[in-house]
C-alpha cells in the first residue's frame, strides 16, 4: 500500500513539476539510457522488410573466397554437405523461382530439406549469418563478407547469376525470386495471440470417449530387434530401485517367464575418470569437439581415431595441434590451434594414452 | 506355490531364492562374524547365475531362516557414526542414483555444441525437474557468464533506450511462477514411426521448474513502449548465436512472460541460460531465450533463422506453418514406460506428466489396453496453468501383454489427439509439435516396448 501511495506521490509531484511522467520514475535509480553507441553494438538484427540492415555490397567472387576459407569446412564446397550441419543448398528449380514454391517440398520421398529449399527470406540468411557465423568465430566477417557469403549462397541456388553483386540497394529484388517465398502460413492456431491469424479453434479433436472407444489395437510400429541397445544399455538408464528396472539391452530380449532383470545390489556410480573428464572439458572450453568427436569423426578425426594412430606420440599430438596439419586424415586442413600450451599437453597425453571417455 | 507363480507374469526373482538353505545358513554366519561383503557378493553371485526360473519367488520373501538379513544383521548404518555436517557444501543426489543423467540420443546431432541432451523422465517424481536434470538445447554451445558484465538492453520502438546490470534488475519486484518448457521438437523422431526406445527419448525434451525474475512488461513500461503499436518483441540471446525469437506481445502485456534469473530457488544453471534467461510460459523453449542481453519493440514480425529456417512445421501440401509457437495439450506415461523391466505381475502405480500450453490440465485419462477403454486418473496438486501435471492411476498387472496409453484435456475443452487424428491433418513430416497419445506395450516377460498402434 505504501508503495502505491509513493507511486501516487512521485506522480502528482511530477505532474506538478510539468514533467511529462515516465513509468521509469516508478523505480527510481534502476535502469539507465543507452548510448547510441551500446545500441549500434548490440542491435544487428534485421528483418525481412530490412530493417536494421547496413548499407554494403558483396560480390559472388568474393564470396566464393570467403566460403572456400571460412565456410565449405562444415557445409561443403557447395554448400550440400550434411557433415556437421544440415545442408545449405539444393533441391530447387528455375520452376520454384519463378512460382515461389519449392516443389520438392510436396514430396514425401525426396530426401532431405536443405535451407534453400525452405527459407522464404533473404533477410534471414543475411541476418544469421552476420550474428552467428562463422561457427567457431561468430560476429567476425565484415560487412562486406556477410554481402558477399549471401551472394555465393544466392548464386549456388541460382537465384543470382555468376556476376552478381548483392547490396542494400538490390536485396529486395532478390528476395521476390527466393524459391519457397510463398510457402509459409501462418493459418493456424498455434500462434498464441491475436497478432497474426488470430485462428484459436486447433487442427485436431478428440472426444473423451470412455468404453469400447476403438477396434481392438493392434501393434503396428515398434524397434527391430537390431537396434535394441542403439541408445546404450538401457539397465544403465533407469533407477535401480523401485517398481521396475531398465531392460539390459546388451543381452537379447528373454523369452516371457525368463529372468529379465538382474536382482543384484544397487551398484554405487563408477569413480570418475578424472583425467578424461578434465581433458574433454578442455577440448569443450577450446572449440576442439566442433571439429572432433571423442569417438568419432566430424570435420576432422575423432580422438580415439587419432589416439589409435598415435599412441605415446604426445609431442607429437602437441605440434600438430599448435601447427595444424592437412593430409593424415583426410583432405580437410586443420588450422594451427592457439590454446595454452598447459592446456594442449593435457589433452595431447590424454590422447596419446588411449582418448579414453 | 501354485502354477501361476510361475508363469510368465513372474519375471523377477529376489536373489536370496537361489541360495541354499546350507548357503543361507554361510552366509549369515559370515555376516555375524562382521563380513557383510560376504553376503552383498553371495547375493550377487546367486542373482547372476541365476538361469532358470524358480517355483518360489516373491518380491520380498520371509527366508527360511525366518527373517531378511537387512533386518537381521544390523548395517553399518545403525551400528556406526555418520558424516558430518557441509560434507559437501552443495549437496548431491545419493551415488545409487548415478543412473540419472541427462543424455544425448546418439546419432541425433553431429556436435555437441548445436545439440539437444533429454532429461530422465521415466526416474522422475512429481511435477519440478531437478535443475541439473534439465534438458538442454543449445544452438552454439552454452557459457557460464559472470553476472556482474551481464548486461539487458531494450531498443526499438520504446520512449527510451535503456540498460540494465543484474543488479538492477534483481533490486526490482520479483515474481515466481511454475511453468514447463517443452522444445517444439519433443517428440519429432516418432512422426512417422518409432525410433528411439525410452520415454527419456521420446519425451525428454521438456522440463517444469518454479522460475522467478520480473515481468518484461514492468522493464517495457520503464523504457515507456509502444504497447499499441509494437505489437512484436524480439528477445536476443548474448551468446555466439545471438539467438533471436519473435515473441507475442500480446502474452507480455499479460504479465506471463519474465525475464528470469531463478530456477527452482537457485540462480538458473548455466546450461539454462546463467544469469538470465525469457520464460515465456506456453510457448516451445527454443522463445525462451538464454544469456538474454536484449529485447527489441517491433511492429513485424522478425523471421529469425528458427522462423524462418527450422521451427517451421511441414504440412503433407509442402506449406510450412511458420510462427507455430504454442505447445498443445499433450501427455505421456513416464513408468512403466519403454525400456523398463516390470518386476512382477500384481499391483502398480502407472503415472505420468500432462500439460498444455494454453492454461489448465482438466483430466486425463489412461487406456491398459491401447485406447479401446478408458478410466480416469487421480491428478496430483498442484494442477497449475502452463506447468507439468502429473497423473496417477491404480493398476493390477495380470501378467498377460498390456498397451498403456495417456490422454489429456486441457481447461479449453482441446484433448490430445491419437497418431491416426494427427496424421491426418499434419501428415508425418511437421518435425515439430507432436502431440500424440504414446502408447508402451508391456510384454509377458515384463519388458516394456515404445509401440504406434493402428
């Protein structure tokens, strides 16, 4: 109550003052202007109308340049592999350009949606790839370089021709070609305001019927038996007490009647594999895992891969991992890494000894 | 022992069973001479090689000594002096619960970093997912960001430009509320068919806490918004991705949407976005913006890359809804559920979560016997607006073959939909908002199996 009365105050004494009165003055000392300065910083976002999109150009050339170095080693050379990301490129039509639908999309046996086949918008691309990429070094091309990489993109889908330079000026040409620009809807009722269709009435009923509601069911989806432990060993994921366990899905499953599940003593959790576990959190704090798994090969070689081929070689893991090195694994290079020395010894013998998890 | 002790419904033996009346009589003169090792490995050993069923088995059987050993021989635990107090200065769950973990389904993603990891629904109780238990989904890797460089910023169509510190905004008046927040795409690999085994993977993608932080309609009228006209907010995260998401104003105005720092009476984890994160109840999680530094007031929407790329729902006629943001009235059974072993025939709890993302849980039902009869389960309190429910039922098993299913309604009057309803709007390819009744066989041998029924 007090609180209102010396909200009710502040008001009426700065409607007395003639200050016009802002809601700010409800909690005084919180809160400050921002500068022009922290604006411009923080606020890159643009939409499809463009704004908030900086004045700038960039050529398919250049953007082929600056895909080749910063960009082909997760999505591909043309912007097709599905290596570490989903794929960028493909599955559109001169057809889709000039109609504004990716006809691909009807299809349920085409393989795959890349996101040119979905995105309706080029302020989107724009957008993301200037706040997001590239993946290790995000916010760190130039304007120039966001213009450029979104021509490459435009003109791998031959949305622009070889030649073209994408600018503020331009972009809403190319955007009225953009294959799936008139493929969305917002027809439906799962926007949870009134701001958009309005729509409130759902796609889908069901009646709470009680008895005798269905035909008697009949199984007609389930596992193969050859993916029984594809998510690990499933005794391993549930609570050893209580009113079941997990099935232990090393074993094939057992006939009805049969012991299914081991009554031994709950088993107290493994001591930690200190060393492993302080090596992988450096290679999380280091970027290293966008690169490689632990078990197994991303853009470069998983670590067991590496630590089977080099094993007790720790001086050696520690100069590729500060030079970097092209060749060994694969035709990918890998950039000389500059993490702290402490830090690439301890995950270099930790490869060495086995890159156990 | 009658026959039907035996039959298949009797799948578990307790270990003590296959011991022999000589082995017992060892065994406990071991434990009185103090070695209780000696009968934990007795026990084991008899678990292990145990290969054939037995005609006596019970769940907990008086042994023909007369009496359980647990309560015979006095453990260590009564006879002996405790740990001391701040052991452990943040307190963990009991080393036997290690099996608890989050987990990522293999295969699922290429890096860890752009990936999601599912919380352990089938071990959980009650409606609060234990922080460090939490699903996660991250889009460039998640940080644990000092609190006091943390900064808040809101721009665009508002009176003012302003930016906060964490402390301001925690000196502000604070609210508390439980919501759940379920990713669009909980549920996505079953469209079409199952694929994954457990309810961890099917389901786990969403997780409830008690979250509090300020309404972001206080911190708008502070920089004195356009509430008429900007009628679009866009939340910005302040990590590598800078995630972007469009959120309804008018879900603002409201007061639901917070700018959160608490999560179940802690500071929020880092993997959920420390020290501030949107909580926007209702809406699928990848709105609720983590490491949030800023919010701008718009009249358009913004067609971020998960509006405008991903987080865009197929229908069978190639359209994608865009700006499908709702997470609708859906429910599972978490025990018994895929990958669990029943016990025994005789009596169980089933139970299991229901929510919706448009207010109240009203009822659910639970079908044993794959949708054809249904009976009313017992909804535990609290049953509160846009946060879990969980749900109970009584249940005798028989030992014979059992498809348990779960049906929600919500206080709108929606009830969730079977495979066959949602199907035949949405076809199979939508990836997001999968909201269909889920269905576990339990088998005679007691095993539980994730199953579609036509």
């Amino acid at each position: 109550m007090s609180r209102f009365r010396n909200a009710l105050l502040t008001l009426a004494l700065l409607a007395a003052a003639g200050v016009v009165a802002a809601q700010s003055n409800t909690f005084p000392g919180i809160g400050r202007a921002a500068t022009p300065s922290e604006v411009a910083k923080w606020d890159i976002d643009v939409r499809p109308d463009f704004k908030g999109l900086p004045a700038g150009s960039g050529s398919v050339a250049k953007g082929q340049d600056v895909w080749e170095a910063k960009c082909a080693q997760c999505h591909g050379v043309f912007g097709e592999s599905n290596e570490v990301f989903s794929p960028l490129i493909g599955g559109t039509t001169a057809e889709d350009i000039k109609n504004g639908r990716v006809a691909n999309l009807k299809r349920a046996d085409y393989p795959g949606r890349t996101t040119m086949m979905k995105v309706p918008t080029v302020s989107t691309l724009w957008d993301y790839i200037n706040r997001a990429m590239p993946w290790t070094n995000p916010k760190t091309l130039s304007t120039e370089e966001v213009y450029a990489v979104t021509a490459f993109m435009l003109n791998m889908a031959n949305i622009v021709p070889d030649n073209y330079v994408l600018s503020d000026k331009n972009i809403a040409e190319v955007q009225a070609r953009m294959p799936n620009r008139n493929g969305m809807s917002t027809a439906h009722a799962m926007w949870p305001g009134n701001e958009l269709s309005g729509i409130k009435k759902p796609d889908t009923a069901n009646k709470i019927c009680m008895k005798d509601c269905t035909p008697e069911a009949k199984v007609a989806s389930f596992l193969p038996d050859f993916a029984r432990n594809a998510h690990g060993n499933l005794q391993e994921q549930n609570r050893n007490v209580g009113p079941q366990r997990g099935a232990d899905t090393t074993k094939p499953e057992p006939k009805a009647g049969m012991l299914v599940a081991a009554a031994a003593p709950v088993a107290a959790a493994k001591p930690e594999i200190n060393e492993a576990k302080a090596a992988i959190a450096l290679l999380n704090k280091h970027s290293c895992t966008a690169c490689h798994g632990v078990d197994k090969k991303i853009v470069g070689p998983g670590f067991n891969e590496i630590a089977k081929k080099q094993a007790g070689k720790t001086d050696y893991i520690l100069s590729k991992v500060k030079a970097g090195g092209v060749g060994v694994y694969g035709q990918i290079p890998m950039p000389p890494q500059s993490l702290p020395g402490a830090d690439a010894k301890q995950i270099a013998e930790w490869i060495s000894k086995g890159a156990s998890k | 022992m009658n026959a039907d002790n035996i039959n298949s419904g009797r799948v578990q033996k307790a270990p003590e069973n296959f011991l022999t009346p000589t082995g017992i009589k060892e065994v406990f003169a071991e434990g009185k001479k103090g070695r209780r090792d000696f009968i934990r490995n007795a026990f084991a050993a008899a678990a292990a090689g145990a290969a054939a069923p037995m005609a006596m088995a019970q769940g907990n059987p008086v042994p023909v000594e007369g009496g359980d050993p647990n309560i015979l021989n006095l453990p260590e635990h009564t006879v002996g002096l405790g740990q001391g107090v701040a052991a452990e200065g943040y307190g963990k769950p009991s080393k036997f619960e290690a099996n608890l973990q989050r987990r990522q389904s293999p295969g699922l993603t290429q890096t860890t970093q752009a990936s999601v990891s599912f919380a352990p629904l089938q071990s959980l109780f009650g409606i609060v997912t234990p922080s460090g238990l939490h699903f996660e989904r991250h889009h460039q890797g998640w940080w644990d960001i000092d609190p006091s460089k943390h900064r808040f910023m809101i721009n665009g169509m508002v009176k003012k430009n302003m930016v906060f510190t964490m402390d301001e905004i925690m000196r502000l008046p604070s609210v508390s509320r439980f919501a759940f927040i379920e990713c669009g795409a909980n549920t996505a690999t079953e469209w079409g068919n199952v694929a994954v085994p457990t309810v961890q993977y099917t389901h786990g993608m969403i997780s409830c806490s008690e979250f509090t932080g300020v309404p972001l309609i206080t911190l708008l009228q502070m920089a004195g918004a356009d509430l008429k006209n900007g009628k679009f907010v866009l939340a910005e995260g302040g990590d590598g991705s800078s995630m972007t998401r469009t959120i309804p104003m008018s879900l603002i105005t409201s007061g639901e949407v917070i700018v959160a720092y608490g999560q179940n009476g802690e500071m929020l984890r880092p993997e959920n976005g420390y020290p501030l994160r949107l909580v926007v109840p209702g809406v699928q999680g990848v709105s609720w913006v983590k490491y949030l530094r800023r919010v701008e007031v718009g009249d358009k929407p913004y067609a971020a890359k998960d509006e405008a790329i991903h987080y865009m729902d197929l229908q069978p006629d190639g359209t994608h809804r865009q700006y499908t943001n709702l997470q609708e009235v859906k429910s599972v059974v978490t025990t018994p559920s895929g990958g669990q072993v029943l016990l025994d025939k005789g009596f169980y709890n089933i139970t299991g979560l229901a929510w919706s993302g448009k207010g109240k849980i009203k009822r659910v039902d639970v079908s044993t016997d794959g949708g054809r009869n249904w009976r009313q389960a017992r909804l535990e309190t609290p049953v509160l607006s846009k946060a879990l429910s969980r749900f109970n039922i009584d249940w005798v098993w028989d030992g014979k073959p059992a498809i348990i299913q779960s049906r929600a309604q919500d206080d709108t009057g929606h009830a969730q939909p079977t495979y066959q309803q949602l199907r035949s709007v949405r076809g199979t390819r939508s990836i997001y908002h999968n909201n269909a009744i889920q269905s576990w066989l339990v088998q005679e041998n007691g095993e539980v199996k994730n199953v579609q029924v036509s």
